[in-house]
C-alpha cells in the first residue's frame, strides 16, 4: 500500500504516519473504487480533479479537508510584493495540520519531468 514507504522511519514522526496511514488507507480504498467504476485513474486528469480526489480519501479518514483555497504569496518576480494566490490542499487532524502543493508531472514520467515539476512545486511552496 502507499503508506508502506513512510512507516521505515523512526519513531520521531509517530503521529504524522498515523495521520497519513489513516489519509492514504482511504486513498487506497477510493482509487480501487473510482478505477473500478471510471476505469482510469484520477490522476490522469488535471490538478484540480487530483487534489479533490486526496481531499475527498482525507474526508473519509475524519480528517477536516479544504481544496484550492486562497492565501497571499510573494511575487513571482519582486519577492517583496504580496499577491493574491491559492494553495492546493489542506486537511487537519485533531493535533496536526498539513498542507500540500501539487503539480502534474506528464504520464511518461521521466527523472527530468519529475525533477522540474519537483522544482516548481519548492518554488511556489517557497512563495508562501
């Protein structure tokens, strides 16, 4: 399952796994569903669809999920300067909450493409 990779860490991150596990249980649980029904995976189709699918799988966990909400970021250009933006996902816990930046990578995902949209996800996340 998704949340196998997370649990090889050590005890530090104790409650952020559980969170998750909980979150990408029902993550599991929806996409196997969702493929079932549609017949394609959610993530092929935009950004939008793909945070709705997670926010939906944290709802289903207990958890209180909120998509594409607005915030106020730096400038792309002119760090100093205050715009108007949005962020792509967010979901508490009782003692946590975790926010997320989300970029689609092309479905023939190459080292390059992942990078690059890495990259892009650090640079918005930075303007936050």
């Amino acid at each position: 399952m998704s949340f196998e990779r997370l649990k090889c860490r050590d005890g530090r991150m104790r409650g952020l796994l559980a969170d998750w596990e909980r979150w990408l249980i029902k993550a599991d649980n929806l996409y196997c569903r969702f493929l079932a029904r549609v017949g394609d995976s959610p993530f092929l189709y935009h950004e939008v669809a793909s945070v709705g699918f997670l926010a939906s799988a944290a709802a289903m966990a207990g958890f209180i999920p909120l998509a594409e909400y607005e915030v106020v970021k730096r400038g792309h250009e002119d760090k100093r300067a205050r715009v108007d933006g949005r962020a792509d996902f967010w979901f508490c816990s009782d003692d946590r909450a975790y926010s997320f930046e989300f970029k689609r990578a092309r479905v023939a995902a190459t080292p390059a493409n992942l990078s690059e949209s890495l990259n892009c996800a650090y640079r918005d996340i930075a303007r936050i």
